[in-house]
C-alpha cells in the first residue's frame, strides 16, 4: 500500500521540478534575417504567398519565430522548440537561397507533396494556431508557386535544352 503521505511527498518534489525547470533558459528562434540569402533572392514570392508562408509555416521553417506566451511554460517551451528546430533543419525559408539548386528544386518538390498531403503545418499547430490552418485556395497557391518556383530555376537549363 502506497500511504498518503509517500504521495503527497511525490507530488511536492514533482512539484519542485517543474519550477526548478523553469529557471532552465531556453535558447530562441530569433535569429538574423539576411535578405540575400532568404527565399525571396533566388525566386519571386508575391505578398500573397509571402502572407501565407507567414501566418501558416514561418513559426518552424524561418530564423524567426513568434513565441505564444504559454512557450514560456516548461516542458511546453521545450517541446515547441524541438519541432521549431527540426522543422527548421529540413527547411528554412529565411536561408532557402544558400542552397544548392538541386536542394532546392527538391524542397519545393517536397512542399508540393506535403501540401497535397494536408501535412502542413503540422495539425499539433492548427489545434492551436487556427488561423495557421490552410484554405482550399491558399493550398493551391502556395502548389502553384511552387511549381513556378521550380521552373523559375531551371530556366537556364530549360533554355539550354531548346
Ligand atoms: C509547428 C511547426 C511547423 C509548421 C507551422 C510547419 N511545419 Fe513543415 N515541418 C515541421 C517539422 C517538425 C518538419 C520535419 C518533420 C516532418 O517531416 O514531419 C517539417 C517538414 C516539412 C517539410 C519536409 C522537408 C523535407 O525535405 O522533408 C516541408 C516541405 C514542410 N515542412 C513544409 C511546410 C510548409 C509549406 C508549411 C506551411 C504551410 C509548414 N511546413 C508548416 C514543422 C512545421
């Protein structure tokens, strides 16, 4: 038998390490923005496209994340910040035109797929962010960009092969 008193000291010294990771400090996606290595350097992005990476993507994918106020709160702030850097590692439009062109091309392949797929952004944000969440037209915008993208960069190439 667990007695009462084993689980009230449980809870305080569970208790006490929530608030000791509070003091842990948390590094922030608050990075410099250099415009000549952003996305926008290497392709067109109209301001449509540009708004809706914004609002729906910029959070993980971009040098420069606008924190919610529960972010401040451990483990969550942890947790959120493991999936701004992961999604940040596969793509981050703020450093897009630093890339070699075939990343690139690959990259917007990738969103393409994952657009199609309804993967992003992921639903763990939408839940929160419901603004985040993408529209019927906003998929098609941001697929057909793409693939203007794509063929923005293979032009050189394309008129090669003529
Ligand atoms: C809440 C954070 C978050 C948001 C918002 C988000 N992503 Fe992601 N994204 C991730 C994470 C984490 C990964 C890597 C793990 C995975 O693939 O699930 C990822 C992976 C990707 C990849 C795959 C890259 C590769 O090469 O495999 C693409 C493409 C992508 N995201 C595009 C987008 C687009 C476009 C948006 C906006 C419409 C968006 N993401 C919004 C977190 C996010």
């Amino acid at each position: 038998m667990i007695s009462k008193k084993t689980i009230q000291r449980t809870g305080l010294i569970l208790m006490g390490l929530v608030i000791l990771l509070q003091f842990i400090p948390m590094s922030k996606n608050n990075g410099q923005v250099m415009i000549e290595q952003d996305i926008s350097a290497c392709v067109p992005v109209s301001e449509e496209v540009k708004q809706v990476l914004k609002t729906s993507c910029n959070d993980c994918h971009s040098n420069s994340t606008v924190y919610p106020w529960y972010s401040h709160i451990q483990p969550i702030g942890f947790w959120l910040n493991h999936h701004v850097n992961e999604g940040k590692d596969e793509l981050n439009f703020n450093v897009f035109a630093t890339y070699k062109k075939k990343r690139q091309l690959h990259k917007l392949d990738e969103i393409i797929e994952m657009l199609e797929a309804g993967e992003m952004p992921l639903s763990s944000y939408t839940l929160i962010h419901k603004n985040a969440t993408l529209n019927a037209q906003q998929v098609m915008l941001l697929i057909n960009w793409s693939k203007a993208s794509k063929q923005y960069l293979q032009r050189d190439t394309l008129a090669l092969v003529q």
